[in-house]
C-alpha cells in the first residue's frame, strides 16, 4: 500500500489497553478454572475452620504524679506508649494473667494466652486497645480482661518499684549525714565553723527528707480500664458468603494471570491491530460462516449470501485502491496448508471483478496439484481465448486452450487452469506467463493470479515480480505472527507489495451453521454492490472480537 500502516504506538493507549482485556478474555476455560478453584478454596475455609470470638477492652495508661489535680500537670508525662504496647504482649503480663486465669479455672500458657492477644493503639491517644480471640464468647471476654487487669498490675508494680529503688538511694545519701550531724551536736558551740557545718548538714538532711516524702506521697495509678471486655454475641472473621465473594474474586485474579501467561506464550494472531502490524498491511476483510454450494466455489450469484457481499466489499476496497487500480494485477496466497480458502477468494474476487465490467483473467498456478477447474465444475468449460486474450496456437501450460467460467447473473472471466509441470520453477517464469499477466495492461482488465501457500513453496515468490500487490487468504486462528512478519519481508525482498489481508473462518467451523442467525440488512456502503453486512467478527474468528477491517464500498466514478 502506498499510505502507511498506523501502529498502535501512535497515541492509542486506550484501544492497546481495550485490545489486550479482549485477548485475555479469549481464554474463558482458564478464567472459569481459577474462579471455580476460589470458590472452592473459600467454601473450604468458611466451612472447616471453627468459629472465633473476639472480645475488646480499652485501657487508658497514666504516669505517677504527686497532685493530678495541680494545674499543668500531665498524664502523658515521661509515657512512651510504643513501649507500653511492647510492655502489654510481653512474656511478663501472660504469665501473670496464666496465673490469674488458673484460679478460675482455666489452664493455660502463657506463650498460647498471648498467641491470641493483639494490642493497638488509636492514634493521638494514651489508649490500649486488648482484642484477645477464643473459641468461645466467654473464653475470650475472660482472657481479656485478665491480660487488661495483668498489664496494669504490672505496671503498678513496677512504678512501685522504681519509687521504691529512689527512696532506698535517698535514705543510703541521708544516713552518714545523720550520723555526721550527731557528731557536730556532740561539739555545739566549739566554733563558729563548726555551728556553719553543721547548719548545712542538716539543711542536706531536710532536703533529702523531703524527696523521700514526694516519692511516698507519689499517685502510683498506673492507668484505667476504660472499657472492661464484654462475651461477644456472633463470631468474627468473614462469614460464608463473604469467603466466597473473596474467593471468586481471587480466583478471577488468577484465571487472569493464567491468561495472561498463556497469551503471551500464544504464537496466533491474538487481535487485528497485530494482524495488521505483523503483516504491514490493512485487514481488507472477514468472511462470514456460511456453508458452500455444493459443487461450487462461487458465492457472487448466490441471492442472500453475505459471504458474496463480502467478497464484493474486498473487490470495491482493491479496485479503488491506488497501487492496485495501477498495475491491476492480483496474487492471491495463503501463508500455509492447502490453499481452498485462497482459490475460493481468488475464483470470488474474479467474478466480483466481472460484476463491475472488467475483463477479468485468473490464473491458476499451482502446477503441482491443480483442482481449480475440476472444482468450478459446469460452470467453467473451454472456449476459444477472447480477443483481447489470443495467445495463438496450442502447447504446454499456459499457452493452452481457457475456460469461460460463467457468474449467474453477474457476467464470465477468464481462466487459465493449472496443469502438472515437470519443472514448476521454470514453467512459472518462462515467457508466456509474462505475456498473460501484462494483459492486465489493456484498458479494463484484471489479472488475478492464485498461487500455492507462500510458505510451503517458493511459487509465489518466482511471480512476484510481475505480479507485485498480494493479498494474503489466512484464517487467524492457525496463522502465527512468525509467519506474517516472514511473508512481509519475502515478498518485500521479492519486489512486491501486501496490499491486505483477508480473513476466512476455520474449515472445521464452515460445516456448522448457525440455525438461530438470521441475515442482516445492515448495508456496507452506498455504492454498487453494497448488501448485506458481514456478521461480527466473533461470529466466524472468535478471537477477532474488534474487527478492523479497512475496506471501503465507493460508488463507480468516485477517486479516493
């Protein structure tokens, strides 16, 4: 083509992101294999695992102070309530809260009691938040509570304490001073100095009562039970439908990554946006699902068949195509297998050509295995070349006689059927094949060429250069982005164009027709031969959920 081919870089973020959710849902069985196994797995939890209960006290900490009362003084003062939280899981408060629930009658660890505590802190608070979780209301309210009440205890305990240790270390200060004071009164009035140093001592000795007297006057109340823990009335964690919201939902996820795994390791053609990057070149069609005519490769002439308004769209789309309506010359190819798809568009696509009064010639040239003529059956038998084709006189292929295939009502082309050659190369690029494709030089006239799989045999590369724009016959589930990108570069190094893609449905899928569809009325185009559209791509692909397809139906006279 002679426009260029816009990729998906060009700020298409968007429609690259649509593009890659479709071909993730191209693999339904393994999105439906992850969100079968979430179910299961939440089901599985929700109804093996025992009930819990969990009940909640709050328990606000304090310091020591002489007057809580005093203004300015603060409850928060020297509380680092990270520490306390440390303080409250520590082995120290479970073993005193064992010990308090062992007098009640329940035995147990420490290390099992504290194996269902969590402690919190709200933020901006002094608050201690004791959520312990048992296998029963009771259970959990009791067990608590005591940890609460063995927390606090603790750190009363341990107030205590300290105040106790700077008690002991202010009465050590204060003994040789009293005994050192007793010696100076055994000396009063002696001196002057004697009088000063005694003074002293006892102001010393004043001074050092009084901060044991703060120390023992010291509120010792290490905090409050603000909210005492309550049995629970219903367990906690997430119920059944909860389990299974959660496990439909990771198993979604993982159908997803399954997906994903699986389409990047997919060598198919997974979309039409790749289709048209790997190839380099528009996506001109997609044939719609319909059964063939028996004993007939045509569709033009079939009233009612989308599949020929298909074929009419692809030739308006080529014959108002500017590198095409230059040479009008064809090469229809398939990238592999046994090339039925590609001669039905070829045989389609000529007698479009002849709908639209052009002289139309195809060509077979499959020299190994020709069946082009036996499969058209009475609608091709031999005539005299037309004028404007005369080759003179009778000799090896493709100097012999052609056929005039008939289109009901739609008019004739030409065919030049293939016959078995000794040497294939040579017969492909000898002289006389040269003369019948420069027929396409006379006013009017269109030469289409069908040639083998362009991957199984190099024949299509030996016409190539004479024929020059391709068009590529594929179904998109069995082509590989491999083989695309080999074809543009062969038939690029060969001197030729890709003018487009056409896309067919799978051989296993033409023998099944829908009986719930019904035809379409929705046109393709304004102009002649416009019908009835093709279906959606999902109709025939599957995995072509987007269809991209470029062709264009303009009226007769109308230049693009």
């Amino acid at each position: 083509m002679t426009h260029p081919i816009r990729t998906l870089d060009d700020h298409d973020e968007p429609a690259l992101l649509r593009d890659q959710f479709r071909q993730l849902l191209r693999y339904r069985a393994l999105l439906a294999v992850g969100v079968v196994v979430g179910l299961v797995g939440g089901g599985y939890l929700a109804l093996s695992g025992e009930d819990t209960y969990t009940a909640t006290g709050e328990v606000q900490v304090r310091s020591a102070t002489a007057d809580p009362f005093a203004t300015g003084a603060s409850a928060d003062k020297g509380i680092n309530i990270g520490s306390e939280r440390q303080t409250a899981v520590s082995d120290t408060v479970g073993t005193l809260a064992a010990g308090t629930l062992l007098k009640e009658g329940d035995d147990v660890t420490a290390r099992k009691l504290l194996a269902g505590l969590q402690v919190t802190n709200p933020p901006n608070t002094l608050t201690l938040r004791f959520s312990y979780t048992g296998t029963s209301p009771e259970q959990a309210r009791a067990r608590a509570e005591a940890l609460a009440e063995a927390y606090l205890a603790h750190r009363k305990a341990r107030t205590e304490d300290s105040i106790e240790n700077m008690a002991d270390g202010y009465r050590a200060q204060l003994k040789p001073l009293e005994e050192k004071r007793d010696l100076l009164e055994d000396q009063a009035g002696a001196t002057d100095d004697v009088s000063s140093a005694r003074a002293n001592i006892i102001v010393a000795i004043s001074e050092l009562s009084r901060k044991i007297s703060e120390l023992k006057a010291l509120d010792t109340t290490p905090g409050y039970l603000n909210r005492k823990p309550v049995a629970p009335t219903a367990p906690t964690g997430a119920g059944l439908p909860m389990l299974l919201g959660l496990g439909a939902v990771v198993g979604l996820a993982l159908g997803l990554l399954l997906s994903w795994v699986r389409l990047v390791f997919d060598p198919a053609v997974r979309s039409p946006r790749e289709l048209v990057r790997s190839l380099g070149a528009p996506l001109l069609g997609t044939l719609p699902r319909e059964r063939a005519a028996a004993g007939t490769l045509l569709a033009i002439g079939r009233s009612g068949s989308r599949l020929a308004e298909e074929y009419r769209a692809v030739a308006f789309r080529l014959a108002y195509d500017p590198s095409f309506a230059e040479r009008r010359r064809l090469l229809v190819t398939a990238p592999r297998g046994d090339g039925a798809s590609a001669a039905a568009a070829a045989v389609n696509l000529a007698a479009a050509f002849a709908e639209m009064g052009r002289d139309v010639l195809l060509v077979e040239a499959d020299l190994r295995t020709p069946s082009l003529a036996r499969d058209l059956g009475p609608a091709a038998h031999e005539v005299r070349p037309p004028r404007w084709a005369a080759e003179g006189g009778e000799g090896a292929w493709p100097t012999g006689a052609r056929s005039h295939v008939d289109v009901p009502g739609s008019g004739a082309f030409a065919l030049v059927a293939g016959a078995k050659a000794d040497n294939v190369p040579r017969a492909l690029t000898s002289a006389p094949v040269g003369r019948i494709v420069a027929e396409a030089d006379r006013p009017g006239a269109v030469v289409i060429v069908l040639a083998p799989p362009v991957l199984s045999y190099a024949d299509a590369v030996a016409l190539v250069d004479r024929v020059e724009g391709v068009v590529i016959v594929c179904d998109p589930r069995e082509v590989h982005r491999s083989d695309l990108e080999r074809i543009r570069e062969i038939i690029g190094a060969s001197g030729g164009s890709v003018l487009g893609a056409l896309l067919h449905p799978g051989r296993r899928r033409l023998g099944r027709v829908d009986r719930r569809a019904r035809p379409s009325r929705r046109r393709t185009g304004s102009g002649p031969g416009s019908g009835d559209a093709a279906p959606n791509a999902r109709d025939f692909t599957g995995d072509f959920t987007e269809t991209v397809s470029l062709r264009t139906v303009t009226s007769p006279g109308t230049r693009r």
